[in-house]
C-alpha cells in the first residue's frame, strides 16, 4: 500500500491549470444557439445602437429655443410640418417655430433638440400644435449610440451567453456567434459492486450513482459528458476502457479505485501508459482526499473518490474551476449567509460542507446537512455549500459565510 | 384610442391561472434526458437503497459483546472468518468472539452490529485480529434503506431535476423518467421598423431584440421558444401569422403593437378571431403596462409591450409564474440583499426594477441600474430584479429586498 502524497487544493488545481492547457476548438453557431455558450473571442459591435437618434415618447420633436418659454398658462403655438413614419428615415428639418410628430421608437428630425410628450401638447388641427412645455436638450431622445457604441467590445472572450444577451447581439446586427466547443468529458465508474444503469440489482451490488452525477455537473457546465459502462476492479479492463476513453475524450475521470484499502487499479491503470505522469495522489479536502492528478497521453486523467458526495465536491473544486479558466470564464456565483451552526474541523486540510439556506427574519441562513458520505438523497436536497480554509479549525454559529450554490 | 382597464399583476395572474389550463403532455425520457426537466408524476423508489448492510469504512465487522471491554491497553483477541468480497453477498455469521473483515461498501454479516475501522485492529495472522476499540450499535454501517426507503416518495410531481437527482434516481434503480413535455411558446414581433435577424439595416430599422431576449428566458425555462419572422404593423398580416402561430404553438406572445399611441393593430388581430377573448388591457405594473392577455381558439395569446425590458419583465411577472404553475413546480429563487439607493415610486402600481449584486464588508448589497427602458446592454450585465409592491412609495437605503436572480 502507497501513503498518499497530500497537496492543498489551490496546489493541485496550479498543477492541473499550468499542465493541462488544452487547445480549445471553436464553432461559429447561429445567435439562438450561443445562448448557455462560451465565447471564443471578443465580440465587437460593427454599428451604433441605435444608428439613428429616436424618440422613447410619442410626441413633437422641437428646438430648444422655440419652446423656451413654453407653460400651461402660455403654451406656444407651433407650426406641424408632419410625422415621423415608423422605420423611415425622418425627412422633415425644423425651421424657426416648427414640429415634427414622432411616435416611439421612430426617428427624429436631426435638428431636433427635445420631444415633448403628446400629453403636454394640443393638436389644433394639421398645421398647428399648442405645445404647454419646454424641453431640455435631449429630453425624450435615445441618441445615436447610446445603447451600443460601433467598435465597442460587446463581451469579452469567455463570456457565458445569458438570455439577455442574446437581445443585444440581436440588436448589434449579429447573427453567428463564435463560441468553445463542447469538452467532451469522459465518465467512469469503477468497483466489482458497481452495477451499469441497465442490469438487474442483484447480491450486495450497486447501480452506478457517481457517473450520472458527474453527468449532470458537466452538463450543467455546458460541457458534453459521456458515461461508459461501469468496469469491474479488473486492471486489464480499467486499461482497455480508459484507451478507449482516452480516445474520444478531452478529460477523463475515473471514480473508485482511488481510496486506500481498496485495490489500487486505477492509478495502476494509469501508470500502465508509457506516456502517462502522475501529478498528485491525495488533496487536503474532505470530503475528497484519494484524488488523482495524471496526464496520460497529455490528456488530463482524475482519479476520483468513489463515494458520490467525495466525488461531486472534488468536481466542483478542482474541475470547475479548470473548466472556468479554460473559457476563462470568471463566474464564481456565492452568496453571502449566516452559518447556524458550531462546526469543529482540524487544521490542515479544506472542508467542504453541503448547506441548505433559508430567509429567517430578513436575514439568508445556512445549516449544514449532515448524511453520511455515502448516501446521496439529502445531498440531492441542499441548496449549496461552503469551504472552510484549512488553517481554520471550524466555523462558529453567527458567522457569515460564502455559500456556492448548485 | 381605448383607454386601458388596467388591473394588478396578482389579480392577471389568477386569471390566467385559471383560465388556461393545459392539458400537458408527458413523454418517458431517459435518465440522462431528464436533466433540467420537470417530473409529470411522483417518483415512487421500487427499492430500499442500501438494499443490504453496508460498511461506510475498511473495518472488522463485530458484535457488540463482543468487544466491549476492547482498548487499546486491553486489546481483545477474535478469530478472523474471512473477508466480505465487494458486490458479494456476505455468507458469514458471527459467532462468540468472531470477526469478518468488510472493505468500505461491502455487506457485512447480518448479525454484526458494528464495524471497527483498521486503524483499530491488529491483524495477527489469517485467522486473528487484535481489536482495541468497543462499538456502538450501527457504528459505521450503513442500514437497509437509511439514504431511500422501500415505496418512499423520493420526488413529487412537478419538481425539476437538478444534476445530483440524477444520481439520487440512478441508485433508486430508475431507468426512464416521466417528465412533461416542453411547451411551444410562439414569439412574433410587430412594428413596421422591426427587421428580420437576416435583413440589412437600413433606414431608421432596427433588429428584431425581443424575439431573443424572449427565446432565451423561454430556453432558460426549459420550453420549446419558436421565433416566427416579425411582421409589421399591418392587420391581414398580423392575423395570418398569429393563425398560423396558434396552430403551431401551445402559447403565443406578440410584442409590440399594444402601446397607447401606437397602432393597436395586437388587440384588432386578436378581436378578428371568432373564438376570442380580451381579459386583460393594461397592467399595473412598471415598466410592462400595455400588456393584453387573452383566449384565441382557448390558447393564451399575450400582447407584450414593445420595450425590451418591460417585455422581459412580463414574462417574468406573468408568464414564469405561469408555467410554474402549470408545472406545479415552487421553484422561486431569491436572494435577501441591502438596497443602496433611496427610490421613490408612486403608489398604486408595481415596479420592477433591474439591480446588481455585490459583496461588500461582508454584506450582500444592491444597486438599481438605470437606464432607458429602450435600451438593453446594461440590462443583459445586470443580476437580477426586486419587485416593489404597489402599495409601497419606494425602497429606502439600508432595506432589506428580496433580489430574483436571472
């Protein structure tokens, strides 16, 4: 049996960021599909938004200076040249006393200072408007390039493509997004106990939990996970499928088989490939700690914990956060709670700890849950959870802390 | 021109809550298809998970008596059966002074009522163990059924997969997941200066953005968005597309088209229908009043305002609560933040206004963002929205709010 050679969680994800610096491949897809997407490179907006000065009311479009002394009790009669047709450029320039009509959103004259509201103006008839109120420069008016300026950096390289975004490259002319390509991260349970999805649960064996959460961490990161079948502790075996994985896959990961006590295949697996280095055999993390770091055939290889919780919490502290600096992506989603709850930890090593939260008196509470490692459905449940640094020996009830949300 | 009968968001909201009710559809996906979907029944578990004894550590399986006066200074002496073999039902019994050796995840024997972990034993040879350590009752197993119960609800009907369900569905052996199918949510966009995502600009034409902005927060809602071609302001063309939309779409949004001031080509369309019904003409709520809710041929068609942001805020207001609803899911995410800015409203209409998150001295703060409601690229960088209730005059500084997260 090997001691484990324990690095810190900030050392081992150094290691796995400065080794692993994939060459990322790019797809040009259409404005609905970068929706959820990383951007592969900056987008710069080839035009002004709006390109045209536009009115935000329905109402006259005046000068300054005509309507200077305009009020209630001495409105100022203006001469009506027209209206301003929705989409049309605006033909119509201001002379001394004169007004155009403009509806929302269409363009104004481009002499135009202000556009009063219709609610402060009276229609005499075609030719004439009472206008009660004066403008300020601008007053009412988008001016050209107000939302978006041409040549103006849009997104930055590694932005994630909200809903909204979508709207303003719609509105930036752009129908075809450069985003990543989806990692394709490939996904293995090992363990004689561990059962695929489709046989029948039989003896003391068990159905593969660990591949379909992963599947779901990866899906949610907008990567594309590909579960094999679960290999028994069989080293030929564990060899064959991760050749296979190795192949088609951009990272793999490998859960069981990594804790002390069981048979050590997977790093023997790994070792196996002349082209292979191990970088780390255990994380000061709990729950986490019989973690792999290997490169084989340059390919990143994690060796995971076999329990779910263990092997969850190491995705979302070491894969993750590659994943995110690969896209370089800086979304690091927390909020900010009460923690009500003395917890005692040692010194030493990070702890992760799965919360729930709630609202209690205008104030956000988390609670730790406590299940054993390996049972699943309460970790299902919780909302989040927390990392106590490992020079902390604990987190006392009243303090406030981060919390990661799922 | 037709004044509006404006009502409140609540008082929209239950009628159409109570006028639409869809008869969803279901489909049987599987497992890994269920991410992100919304269950049509409740998952019941065939199963007890463990479906046997489990060690949670590598151990000696013993019986309380029989190592109740062990210690380290006292160690006591038990004869060795053999080891419980992973996925292996445990064919061991123990007797007086017996011991089986269980690695983490094995069965151990029935009748053993604790497992002491190696650390505590001394292994003599093939036949003995030195024990220095008692047990208690369960102590480090893992009882028949303690993470899922046998004929237990694990989730009800409704609720949306997360991606640790996945997992928590894998070990409850199940294959295939009812969930509902995705709704089609027709977007059309109207306005004579609203051009089409493949159109050149010209004029004082702008591009479609609502349609996007719509099709993503319908995307983020896992439905099916379908963005028709927008149309312009033109009564035949509005009808014939809004036909063929219904035909094709469980619901329909039209923007545009249903300000005051503008054509009220929206409402004319939907009034043509010979199986039609307006509910609603204007709504209190800022920004988002001109919106219409109405039946056509028994489907929700709704006329959305023309503003990005007040379109967005629709949808949020009226029509996410909606399909909640309709899914019998309670999701409603929110965080409680300290408001930074003394904002004054008027009384009798709801305001949504947009804000930003930060973290400061160890405070969760929030900022409205302001911008005109025209434009959109502050809109798509900010985090989230608070709600201020009709009946309050604002939000001081230093409250407390609750902020919806996008």
């Amino acid at each position: 049996m090997k001691l484990f050679d324990v690095v810190n969680v900030e050392d081992a994800l150094s290691i796995i960021k400065s080794t692993f610096i994939q060459d990322l491949k790019v797809e040009s897809v259409n404005l609905v599909d970068s929706f959820n997407r990383y951007l592969a490179k900056d987008i710069v907006s080839d035009i002004n938004v709006p390109h045209f000065r536009k009115s935000t009311v329905d109402g006259y479009a005046v000068r300054f200076e005509d309507v200077i002394s305009a009020s209630t009790s001495n409105p100022t009669k203006l001469k009506l040249l027209g209206e301003s047709q929705m989409g049309q450029v605006c033909k119509f320039d201001l002379d001394e006393d004169e007004c155009v009509y403009v509806p929302t959103g269409a363009m104004i004259p481009l002499n135009a200072h202000g556009v009063i509201m219709m609610e402060y103006c009276d229609k005499l008839n075609d030719k004439e408007v009472y206008v009660q109120k004066n403008t300020l420069f601008n007053e009412n008016i988008v001016e050209v390039g107000e939302d978006i300026k041409e040549d103006e950096i849009l997104y930055k390289k590694g932005h994630l493509i909200n809903e909204r975004d979508l709207g303003v490259l719609a509105g930036a002319n752009i129908k075809d997004v450069l985003v990543y390509k989806d990692l394709v991260v490939g996904i293995i349970s090992t363990g004689d106990e561990i059962l695929n999805i489709n046989e029948e649960i039989n003896d003391a064996k068990i159905k593969d939990i660990n591949a379909y959460i992963l599947y779901g961490q990866f899906k949610k990161m907008n990567l594309n996970p590909k579960i094999y079948p679960p290999v028994k502790d069989n080293l030929e075996d564990i060899i064959n499928l991760m050749k296979q994985a190795i192949n088609e896959c951009d990272i793999v990961l490998i859960s069981g088989g990594s804790s002390v006590g069981k048979k050590d295949e997977t790093l023997k697996a790994i070792e196996s490939f002349k082209n292979s280095k191990v970088f780390v055999e255990g994380i000061a993390l709990k729950p986490g700690k019989p973690t792999i770091i290997s490169s084989v055939e340059n390919k990143l290889v994690v060796g995971l914990p076999g329990h779910p919780l263990s092997c969850a919490f190491v995705v979302e502290s070491l894969i993750k956060p590659y994943i995110n600096s690969l896209f370089e992506c800086k979304e690091d989603k927390y909020i900010i709670c009460e923690f009500e709850y003395n917890y005692h930890k040692s010194k030493g090593r990070e702890e992760v700890l799965a919360v729930n939260i709630k609202n209690e008196n205008n104030k956000v509470i988390c609670m730790p849950i406590f299940s054993k490692s390996s049972t699943i459905k309460q970790f299902a449940k919780c909302d989040g959870y927390i990392r106590i640094n490992r020079e902390l020996e604990g987190v006392n009830k009243g303090d406030l802390v981060k919390v990661y949300l799922f």
